[in-house]
C-alpha cells in the first residue's frame, strides 16, 4: 500500500522502515529536512512540505502521525484535514488523550474524512520486535488498514499460544487489535502506560532494597552485598516476575550495576495522569498506578514545601530535629 508518514523521529522512522521492508511505499514529511533526506535515502518518497505531501499520497489519502501530542498533533490534525478529502484516512499513532480524539473524528467525519487513533507500543525497538498497536476508529476503515498494522505488528513469533485461544478468533495474536470506536485504541494505550508506570516503580523499589542490602545501620549479620545484575539475570530465567522490561532493566545494570549515568529525574508521558484521572471518573482505586505516578514527580524535586512543614510539626511537638541530610537522604 502507499501511505504517508507525518513525523520522523525515533518511531516514526524505525516505524516508516519497517513498512518499507515489508513492501509499503512511503511518502514522508518532518520538520527537519535532514531526517526527511536520511530516510528518503532509504527508500522512502521525500516531500517538501503537507502541500506536496498529500499531493504524493494518492487517492484514497493515508497519513499516519507519529508527532508528539497536544498542540503539535492538533495542529498537524487540522492542516491535514485542509488538505484532504472524502474518504482519506488520517492516523493518530501518537499518545493522544482519547477525548481528543473523539472529538477530532467527529471534525473530520463532517468532511468525510476517516480518522483512526492507535495506541502504538514498542519503542525504539519497534523496527527489529515490531509494533503492538491498540487501535480505535470505525471498524470497515480498520479493516481496509489491514495490510498495514500486520506489517508493523510482531506477528506470533515463538510466544507459545494462550491455552484456549485457538478457540477464539482476531488478530492480537498477531500484535495488534481493535478495540473499538473513536478514542478507544488510545485509551487501552492509555491504561497501558499506567500499567507500565506500577510495574517499573515495583522493579525500582525492589531493587532499591537490594541495594541498601548492606547499609551500616543494618546488624552485622544480616547484611548483605548482593549481585544486582546477577539478580536481574537469574529472573529473567523461569521466574514469575520475569518480563521484558525486566529485560531492560538486566541490560542497564550488566552496564553498569551503579547505574551512575542516571540523575533519577523520572518524566512522565501524561498518559499515567490520564489513567488516573479515568479511575477517578469510574470509582476505581489505583493504589499502586497512583503512587506509582507520585513517585515520579517526587523524582523532579529537592525536598518540597510539604516535607518541611512535617519536619517544623515534628520539631514543635516533640522537639525532634531533622538532621541536616542530603536529598534523597
């Protein structure tokens, strides 16, 4: 198929070199004329602005965003819709919020443009594993997408089959599923990222424990200089807890087990504050979602305004003075 990929970066590159190793012509288009010029190198068609970019795609129209989300997608949403016409699709497959893009496809479905958001996974290591995608947007459009998201998907590989899922039919064996109308692909991507967000906090703290193992303020006895990258190591063999970002996390400490490149400054997506805010408009606890997402923003500062008031209650009360302790003291 000819499609159109708006957004070169580190996804939408890799993402626009598997599509053309799986046979798909690609017209391109980034802010940067030198990433438009690397991947046209490669084999991909370069445009020099939307203008000749829509004109390149052909009939029907197919433009995949890969820009970042809030203000860059909604504007790039917009000029792209003066562009197209009746029946082109347009393709969110950033991390848009989903109320967005249920209010986008009711924009463009006046215009009789087709849009489909997808929740699409895999990072920078998409172009080699493939892509999971998570995709929203009306079903008869999906469909005619087809050879597209079984490109970029994973396939089966060698992950052993589920017990009981020959029995079912769909493609997320393959790597990639529809969940429903307008906003729902992002919205699953959504939680995903949430989910995302507790499983990591829980490796971290984990680990953290392993490594204060030997503190001096623990007995003699019970100290412990334990292997971290041997840990990691041994889990990913066997082990319940085993999982591909504990992959990543045995790779990072076969580095460097002190991880000393790192500041700890941990950023957050947006898409874990959405999460949270979508449990809290369904009367779902998210205990660990939310202390996870806390704990990320704790992450960005020195000692805030809150502790300090706890450490002058504790002083006043009981006349407890805090020692004058570093920051992650």
């Amino acid at each position: 198929m000819r499609l159109g990929m708006v957004g070169l970066g580190r996804m939408g590159a890799n993402m626009t070199r598997r599509l053309m190793q799986g046979g798909h012509e690609v017209v391109v288009t980034d802010l940067s004329a030198e990433n438009v010029k690397e991947i046209a190198g490669e084999g991909a068609v370069a445009s020099a602005s939307l203008d000749d970019f829509t004109a390149k795609l052909g009939k029907p129209r197919i433009a995949w965003l890969m820009v970042p989300a809030g203000d860059p997608t909604e504007q790039t949403v917009l000029a792209l819709s003066q562009r197209m016409e009746k029946g082109d699709i347009l393709i969110d497959g950033g991390n848009s919020y989903f109320k967005d893009d249920v209010r986008r496809s009711k924009l463009l479905r006046d215009k009789g443009i087709h849009y489909v958001d997808i929740g699409t996974s895999g990072g920078v290591w998409g172009l080699e594993r493939g892509y999971c995608m998570m995709i929203g947007g009306p079903k008869e459009v999906v469909q005619q997408l087809d050879p597209i998201f079984k490109t970029l998907a994973p396939g089966r590989g060698d992950i052993p089959r589920t017990p009981g899922r020959e029995k079912l039919s769909g493609t997320s064996e393959e790597g990639y599923v529809y969940c429903g109308p307008s906003g729902a692909g992002h919205f699953v991507k959504m939680v995903h990222n949430g989910i995302e967000y507790g499983m990591m906090q829980a490796y971290a703290e984990g680990f953290d424990i392993f490594r204060n193992a030997a503190s001096k303020e623990l007995p003699e006895d019970i100290r412990y200089d334990l292997n971290l990258p041997d840990i990691a190591e041994v889990w990913r063999r066997g082990s319940v807890v085993s999982s591909w970002l504990l992959d990543l996390t045995a790779m990072a400490l076969a580095e460097n087990p002190t991880l000393s490149e790192y500041t700890g400054y941990v950023q957050d997506s947006g898409e874990g504050r959405w999460t949270i805010e979508a449990a809290i408009s369904e009367s779902v606890p998210v205990d660990v979602l939310s202390a996870a997402l806390f704990t990320r923003f704790r992450s960005r500062q020195e000692h805030t305004f809150a502790e300090k008031v706890l450490s002058a209650m504790r002083q006043k009360f009981g006349g407890h003075v805090e020692g004058k302790a570093g920051k992650n003291a």
